[in-house]
C-alpha cells in the first residue's frame, strides 16, 4: 500500500491526539447500525431487480415486445452501476471532507425518495414514453446513492472495530445485501398472496407495494444513523490535518488517484467476479427462471430466499475466517472456484429441473458471499483516512460498472447469438481478471487504519 512521506507522517503522529478505543458497546452498535442501513439501500436496490426480471418489460417497455422489452429493462438495471463511481466521487467527497455519518444519511434519503416516486411512477399505457424515461431518471438516482452508501457504511463499521476483528464487525455492514433479498423476494411474495399472482393484478398494482413501503424503512434507518457518532479515526485526522501546517490539499477523488491509483484499479479488477456473480444470482436467475425456464413466480422467489439465506452464512463465514488467514486468500478462492462454475452454471440450469435451478441460485450466491465477506474490511484497510471514503468507493463502484452493468447488456444478446454458455464464459473471463487482480494486491489485514 502506498504510504504517505515520513514527514508528514511524523507530523501527522506528534500533532494527532491518540484514537481512543471505542467500548465493546459502541462498536456492536455502529454494526448493528451498518448492517440495518445497508439492508434497507440494497432492499431498494433489490426490489428494482426482481420488478426488472418479473414487471417492467411489460409495464414500461410493452412495445418491444417480449425479448427486446427484457433487454431494455435490465439495461435500466445497469445504468444504476454506470451511476455509482459518480456517486462514490459525490458522496465521498463530503464524507471524506465532513464525515462518514452526515454522508450516509444524505444517501439514505437520496435512495428512500428514489425507490417510493418509482413505486408511484404511471406505466408506459399511461403517459407513454415518458415512462422509461423517468423511470431511467430514478434508477440513476438510485444507483448514485448506493455508490455513496457502500463505502461510508463499511468504514463507519472498521474504523470503530478493534484492529485484529475488523473481518468480523466488517460482517455486519456485508450482511446487508443477503437480508435485503430475503425481504425483497418475500415482499413480492406477499403481495402475490394478497392481490392474486395473476398478471393483470401484479402488473396493475401489486409490484408497487414493496416500493410504497420502502418509505417505513427508511425512517427507521434514519432513526438508527443519527443515533451514532462519527468515526474516532476520522475525527482523529481531522484533528491532525487542522493542527498540521500543509500546502492546500486536493480533491479527495484527485488525491486518491495520485497517490493510490494502483490500489483503485487492481481493486475494481479484483471485485469485477463479485458484481458479476452478484448479478447471476439475483436479478438475472429470477428472469431467467420465469421467461426461460418457465417456473411460476413464487417458486423463483422461495429459491431467492433460500439462496440468499446460504449467502448470508457465507459471508458470515468467510469474514471471520479473514481475520485469521487474511482478506486476499479468501477471496482468491472465491475467484479460482467462480471460473469452472460459470462454465458449468448453464448447462446445470438448461436440464430444466428445479432441483437444478435451486442448487444454481445457493451455490452462485454462495461463492459470490465467499468473496464479499471479507471485501468489508479489504477496502477500508487499503487507503489513507484522508481520501479513504473516496478511494473505498471508486474501487468498489468501478468494479460495479465491471461486472455489474456490463453483463446484464450482453447476457440477452450473448444468449440469443451463441446460447447460454456464452454468458458463462462471459463470466469466467471476469474470474479469471479478478484472480489476476486480487493476487497483485498486498495483505491488509495488519495495516493500522490511523
């Protein structure tokens, strides 16, 4: 990792006041906060995913028709990745600049206001073609939250953590996506029971309920992150940058990419598989199971959730297992055991079984949480605390723009020309870079956050 001079080291050292240890308390309850708020960004972001797969080709996009309609609903899914290095540009500014709690809160609200006007948004038989449009609008919105709430969330929680359990209170903010489409795969379940699963019902008004309630959710996140108190490291740098004479500083996006632009790049590389993998096994299979396969709605659904169970203990796991053996390994395996099974993926799901799918779903879910346990932790351990935000962000959202946005464009097309295997191989190139990738990184799990 690159280190700043040892003068301004030495001056950081002498000026800063010591970072005193925050009480066991503080810091279970900076995760708890973490993992509740992330839960309720990516519950957003999740609902988008299952209505892209099961509603908006025929609500938004009925004049495309049935292929063309899913291509350009999931090409809606991507912009909100093309959205979130510009929002990690944002939001890390200030957070890096003002604090990691104001920021996130301000991403919360951003996200919150997005996800509700979507569930209010007319179809495409109502106002035509003003409804893609704005429906493009609002995911850009949501993309551009999430790019700012993933690295504030995941520095909150290891810049409070004790040095040598930082992988294990890493966890909590990770565990986020895993609860979030559990309870974006049973919400759409509920409303299928309540309002019919019958297609005239869910499209006319059932998939907009889970979008309506997201506003309850955001309150109580709200209510959760003004409860706590900024990062002891942050206020600590602070404190040192105010006592240090020093020329002006830069941009913090200019910064981090002068002094650790290496480190941002190998880091989009060696998340690419993740995003990738991330993709498969939410919005993708819930399509692919529906319009390809032909399995009815609530079965997709029940498999996401299992799936997503299998994914939280995975990410659980492989977190504390990195305070041990280290961040890189765990997610090296992560990359090696992607390769042959995204090979292998299609195939399994083309026999058409349900067995099948629902062993496809756990264990793409499952290999994507090996890697993404430790990723909490990775990240912040790998920049400075004067561009930390920033530099977490943009390695993580440009690994997003990698493997999340590029695939859900050429998976249709990439089907339709050669079969699906070709997605596969699609997604073990992806491996293989992220194998490279994770591989020229150092190990971090040593590295001091002050």
């Amino acid at each position: 990792m690159t280190t700043v001079s040892p003068d301004d080291a030495t001056a950081r050292a002498t000026s800063a006041p010591p970072v005193a240890a925050s009480p066991a308390t503080s810091v279970r309850k900076v995760a708890v906060a973490s993992g509740i708020g992330t839960t309720i960004e990516f519950y957003d972001f999740f609902i988008y995913g299952t209505a892209a797969a099961l509603v908006f080709p025929t609500v938004f996009f009925p004049a495309l028709g049935s292929t063309a309609g899913t291509v350009a609903s999931f090409a809606t899914f991507a912009v909100a990745f093309i959205a979130r290095p510009a929002g990690a540009v944002l939001f890390g500014h200030f957070g890096d600049r003002i604090g990691r709690k104001k920021t996130l809160i301000s991403t919360l609200l951003l996200m919150g206001v997005s996800t509700f006007v979507i569930g209010l948004l007319p179809g495409a038989a109502t106002i035509g073609v003003a409804a893609p449009i704005i429906l493009v609008v609002l995911r850009f919105g949501q993309g551009f939250a999430v790019g700012g709430e993933w690295a504030g969330a995941t520095l909150l929680t290891a810049e409070y953590a004790p040095a040598k359990r930082r992988g294990f209170y890493g966890m909590f903010p990770q565990l986020g996506p895993a609860a979030a489409f559990i309870l974006s795969s049973a919400t759409f379940l509920v409303t299928g029971a309540v309002f019919g699963d019958t297609n005239d019902t869910f499209l006319d008004y059932g998939w907009r309920i889970p979008f309506l309630f997201s506003a309850v959710l955001v309150l109580i996140g709200l209510y959760m992150r003004l409860a706590i108190e900024e990062t002891p490291v942050f206020k600590a740098d602070q404190a040192a940058a105010a006592a240090t004479p020093s020329a002006p500083t830069r941009l913090p996006v200019l910064e981090a990419w002068h002094v650790q632009k290496r480190e941002v790049l190998l880091a989009a590389g060696a998340l690419a598989s993740l995003f990738s993998l991330f993709y498969m096994g939410t919005a993708y299979l819930t399509s692919y199971g529906t319009k390809t396969l032909g399995f009815d709605r609530p079965f997709v659904l029940w498999t996401g959730i299992v799936g997503a169970v299998i994914f939280g203990i995975t990410i659980a796991l492989s977190a504390t297992f990195s305070d041990r053996v280290g961040r890189r390994k765990v997610i090296m395996v992560s990359c090696a055991v992607a390769v042959p099974w995204s090979l292998a993926l299609f195939p399994i799901l083309d026999s058409g079984s349900s067995t099948a799918y629902v062993i496809a779903m756990c264990v793409t879910l499952s290999i994507f949480g090996i890697a993404y346990g430790p990723t909490g932790a990775l990240l912040p351990e790998l920049f400075q605390t004067r561009f930390r935000y920033t530099g977490a962000g943009l390695g993580y959202n440009l690994a997003g723009v990698l493997g999340g946005a590029i695939p859900p464009l050429l998976a249709a097309p990439l089907t339709a020309e050669f079969g699906s295997i070709a997605v596969g191989v699609m997604l073990a190139l992806l491996s293989v870079l992220s194998l490279v990738c994770t591989r020229a990184l150092v190990e971090t799990k040593n590295n001091d956050l002050t």
